[in-house]
C-alpha cells in the first residue's frame, strides 16, 4: 500500500521524472510574484509572517537546547534579533539516532512523499522565505523570491526525482531458479532493502540559503537519512523557517521531528568542524571556500561530502555581429547581485587587436568601453539599479574592492549607491579592471564579488588556452564564449569538455550565464576543482542510500 502523500502528490513526481529524462523546460512552482498566480494578499501575509519572526525567540522545539544564539543582520541594515536553540551536540544526535529508526523503517514511498509534501507547503511559504532571503543574503527581493522560493523548490524537487528514480530501479523481491541440468532447479527468494546511509550533514551559505541548502537537503531526506541542518550564522533564518515547515510536516504523517533538526551556532566558532566529524555523520553537503570545502574532504573521511567551492569563472569574447547586445548580456550578468554568485563571470578575455563585428573591426579598448558603457547603462537609473544589484553581504567583499583596484588601470571603478528604503546598506556597482594575459597571478583565483577583468590576450587561440588551464587548476562553474566562426565554437567545446565545465555560446538574449535551471541545466559537472558534485544528477542521490538484501531457499 503506498504512503498517502506518496500518492497525493504522485502527479508530480511522474512529472518531475519526464523532465530529468527530456531536460526540457518545467517547473511546477510559479516565479511570478503576481497576486493572481499566489493569491491576493500572499506577499502581504508573507511579510507579516518574516516580521513576526523578528526580535524573539524562533518557535522550534530541539533535543538538547542548552541557551540561545543568534545575531543575524540585514545586508540592508537592520538587525533581525532572531535567537535560535543552542544545541548539545551529544544529546542532539541522541535525538537524531532515536527519530532515524522509525524514518528508516518507512521505506521509499513515504520518504518521497513526506518531502513532496514539504515542498509543496514550503512553496506556499514562499513570500516569508523571500523576505528572509532577503533580510539574511542581500539579494533585492524579486531575486530572493524567485532564487530563493520557487527556483531552490524546484532544486529541491529535482532532487527528490532523481532519488526516487535511482531507488526504484531496486525491486523488493525476486524469485531466482539456477537450472540444474536434469536435476531440480535451485529456487531462491531474495528480498532487496534500500537501506539510508545514516545522518546527512547540509552546511548552508550566507549568499543563497535555500537554492544551495535545498539539493542536499531533500536529496539526504528522499532517501531515509535524517538530515541536521547547519545554516551560516549569518543567514540562518531562512533554512530556519524551512526546517520548522519539515518538522510539522513529519509530526503529521506520524514520523518523530528529529528527523530533520536545526544547528544555528555563532560566527567563528567550531560548530561546523565538530558537526562534520561526528561518527553518525555520513553524508555532507556544503557550500562555501575552497579552504573550508578542501578541509571536509580531507578530514570528514566517515561520510560522502559533496562540495561545491570557489572557482574562476571565464568569457571568451572572439567576435560578434552585435556588439551591443554582448555588451548588455555581460554587464547584466556582472551587475546581477553584485556579482555574488558562483556562477558570475569574472574574466572576460579579448584578443588585443580586437575582433570582428557585423560593424566592421572593433579595438580591445572599443570592446571594453562597450561592456563599461552596458554596465552603465544598465544601473544609470539608482531605483532600478537597487533592485538588480541587491546589498553587499559582508564586509570582505567591499575589502576586496578596495584590494582589486590596485590590481590595473581601472576601466570603470565600483561606487555605491543610496538604496531609497535601506539608507544603512551597502550597494555597489561592479569595478572592472584592465589586465594582460601577463597578468595570471592576478586574475586566476576568485575575486568573490562586483570585480571583472578584460584581459588582452594575444589570440583567441591564447584565451582559450588559458581558460582551459584556468578550469583544470582552479575550477568554474560557468564558462562562455562569444564567436560567430563555427571553428571557434567547436574549439570552445573541446575545451568545456575536456576541463569539465558547463559552456554557454552566444547568450545575448533574457537568458544569462550565471542563470541555471532546474530540470534542464546541470549545476555544476564535479569534473573539476570548484565542485565534486552536480546539482543534480544520478550520482548526486545514488551514494545516499545502499541495498542490503537477505535470501532463503525455496
């Protein structure tokens, strides 16, 4: 008999699977904030949720609560005073170990669908998750909707597909008969158990909580392992939030909450150290520096971590028949949140005799003025600017500005501007700065926020050179090229493949490098140094869980 919410939301879920399978186009939760897709007075409601959650205590009940700790502040300059249980480790897994048996027991049906379930309500939750993405990551709203609502679900969801497929391919039992000549076969009956891994570890990041913390979250849950969720101090609300809407949903359906628990901790200390060496510990999914992924993978040896890291994204501009259209696509994808994503770009490497255009020959310096000039077009009006540009997470990002500036001549310098709500917080436009091809020691490591680099390279050939090693030494997530010689492009494929990362040819239209879709794009390869995973392919769920069988004589 198949769990109820298995089969309540089963629709789905056979949806979900024939879009892993064609990759195309689906989600079914809407990015629209329109009233008329979530209903008049949702975003209103969901902002009275966020708000009643500040200056109190966050309403979640935990083994092993010894005190509180919070101290979130908003990128936009308000201080949240949300405090959260501080957690007893020893007795917090004690918790954990007692509500993973009867989790384990349930079986795929009702894994799947007591996270279907969640996702589901957690999308209706959508207004008041954005507000507290907003609130704890600095992304302007519609960002912090779409990103951290209906887009993280959709991760999420893809997630439970993936595992749900991979589980399904195990039947339950098989009868087996080896002929024995003119003898009496020998008959057999097996039974096959997916058995989880044991407790999944998600550490969350400060810039986007829930897209991240989602995949690992659901993927770990999908398939029978209670999951501790370990958000950045800094934006901890949101995965808060998410928790607590898991918790009820697991009480409904008969399951002890502790399956999913919540570790909130303060900045700097060991928290997330001791979480990833716990012996119950067997899976971790994180994202953040490379310093602190390469010391999961190093130390955590008792789990499967799943890293996605810091990373070099590249663009090979080669030529165009519209220049201008290059030039707006890139300033858009280097302006977007500040440029606080994995996936922005940050080197755009031009050929220093220039390139050719439908307008004729264009110089290395008419094409970097091009980009400049999109740049400031683009967030020339400071309303407009404020909401594609978002707030500054943290103080190490504008220290980096200042460093960046020294790094060459400055084509454009990064400035702030006034937000007209939040006068407290910091908002920066993008710095984009002149380098050589010479210039490796400066541009090949990450420079985490609004910082770009047009770097003149002898040929097209060097810049893809460069990009390849650049790949395979450091990692990406995103590389693209511009080109409208069909050579080029094959060449620029070669390289993507042969150093593991997602290439995107030609975007000049509504679609950006640093955008990734569920259900279509892979996130990710874990083909080179700045992830070991995809968000989300079969090798992301299929380590999660193990079969163990058992087998008589008939």
């Amino acid at each position: 008999m198949s769990h109820p919410l298995f089969e309540k939301h089963r629709a789905t879920l056979d949806r979900a699977l024939q879009a892993i399978a064609d990759r195309g186009y689906w989600s079914p939760y809407p990015e629209s904030a329109s009233p008329k897709v979530y209903g008049e007075g949702a975003a209103e409601a969901g902002k009275a949720a966020y708000e009643a959650t500040l200056g109190k205590p966050f309403p979640i009940e935990l083994p092993g609560a010894v005190g509180r700790v919070g101290g979130e502040r908003s990128p936009y300059g308000i201080d949240l005073g949300v405090t959260y249980p501080k957690v007893d480790l020893d007795r917090l897994f004690a918790g954990v170990v007692e509500a993973q048996r009867g989790w384990r027991a349930a079986g795929p049906e009702a894994w799947v669908g007591v996270c279907l379930e969640a996702l589901a309500r957690i999308n209706r939750a959508s207004f008041e998750i954005a507000n507290a993405v907003m609130h704890t990551s600095g992304q302007a709203f519609m960002m912090a909707f779409q990103a951290g609502g209906p887009h993280a679900q959709d991760r999420g969801l893809e997630a439970v597909a993936y595992a749900w497929d991979e589980m399904r391919r195990i039947p339950a039992s098989a009868r087996w008969e080896k002929p024995q000549g003119k003898g009496d076969p020998i008959r057999m009956e097996k039974h096959f158990r997916v058995v989880p891994r044991g407790v999944g570890l998600v550490i969350g990041c400060s810039t986007f909580p829930t897209w991240n913390g989602y995949p690992g979250l659901f993927a770990s849950l999908a398939t029978g392992n209670a999951v501790v969720v370990k958000p950045h101090p800094g934006a901890t609300l949101p995965l808060a939030i998410t928790v607590k809407i898991v918790r009820e949903v697991l009480t409904e359906a008969g399951f002890d909450p502790n399956v999913v628990t919540l570790v909130a901790h303060a900045a700097g200390d060991d928290t997330a150290q001791k979480l990833a060496l716990r012996p119950e510990v067997r899976l971790i999914d994180f994202t953040g520096s490379s310093a602190n992924g390469n010391w999961l993978e190093e130390h955590a040896h008792q789990a499967q971590v799943y890293t996605e890291k810091a990373g070099v994204n590249q663009v090979i501009v080669d030529s165009t028949s519209d220049l201008p259209a290059v030039a707006r696509n890139v300033a858009f994808s280097l302006s977007l949140y500040t440029g606080q994503m994995c996936t922005a770009p940050q080197n755009i490497y031009v050929p220093r005799d220039g390139i050719a255009t439908a307008e004729g020959r264009r110089s290395f310096d008419e094409v970097a003025k091009a980009i400049t000039e999109g740049v400031q077009k683009l967030l020339g009006d400071p309303a407009r600017a404020v909401e594609v540009l978002g707030a500054v997470q943290n103080r190490g990002v504008l220290d980096r500005i200042d460093k960046a500036r020294s790094l060459g001549p400055i084509l454009l310098d990064a400035t702030a501007v006034p937000h007209p709500q939040y006068p407290q917080a910091a908002i920066r436009t993008p710095l984009i700065v002149k380098l050589d091809a010479g210039d490796g020691d400066k541009y090949l490591s990450e420079w985490f926020g609004p910082i770009a680099f047009v770097i003149a390279t002898d040929s097209t050939d060097q810049s893809l050179a460069i990009a390849r090693d650049a790949v395979k030494r450091h990692g990406a997530l995103t590389l693209s090229l511009y080109s409208t010689d069909a050579k080029v492009v094959d060449r620029a494929i070669d390289v993507a493949e042969d150093a593991g990362v997602a290439l995107s040819i030609n975007l000049t239209g509504g679609v950006f490098v640093n955008q990734s879709a569920a259900f279509s794009d892979f996130h990710g390869t874990g083909a080179n140094p700045a992830a070991n995973a995809a968000l989300t392919d079969a090798a992301f769920v299929a380590s999660r869980f193990r079969v163990v069988q058992h087998r008589r004589h008939v």
